[in-house]
C-alpha cells in the first residue's frame, strides 16, 4: 500500500492552507503521514526536501514515486494521490 509524506513547518502559510485542503477532502483512501521539517530534519534531507510544503507518494518499500511542491487545491491533490 502506498502512503503520503506531507513535509511542513508550522510557521509556513501554504502548509496550513494544503493541510487545510487535505481535511476537506476527506478519506482519500491513502494514508498522508505529516512530518515538521524542523522536528524531522533528517527524514526531511532523507528525501531530499528543500521547501515545504512537499508532499512524496511513497511505495511499499519506502521509494519515492512523485513529488509534488507548493500548495494544492482540492483537484489537484486528488490527481496527486490518484496519480492520474
């Protein structure tokens, strides 16, 4: 099962506006794990993310598929996710 990273920061203003996208959006059907840059800086240079948001579909084994930087609106995060 692929899962989410969704890297942010608490100061940052589009991280809060994704986050707030990812909550209307409701069941996605794939689990989004959200990570603080500034608590997890080394899972952050880990996937080799340099501004947030950043957000990593990842495979079963932890590979990174796609990347997607900067924030999203409810369409694209549902294209992000389905990969479509």
């Amino acid at each position: 099962m692929e899962k989410v990273l969704k890297f942010y920061a608490t100061w940052c203003q589009p991280c809060k506006a994704l986050s707030k996208t990812i909550e209307e959006a409701g069941d996605l059907g794939i689990e989004i794990e959200s990570i603080d840059v500034d608590q997890e800086p080394e899972l952050a240079r880990r996937y080799n993310v340099r501004s947030v948001p950043t957000m990593i579909v990842l495979d079963e084994e932890g590979h990174a598929l796609r990347y997607q930087t900067g924030s999203m609106n409810l369409k694209q995060l549902k294209s992000f996710v389905d990969n479509s």
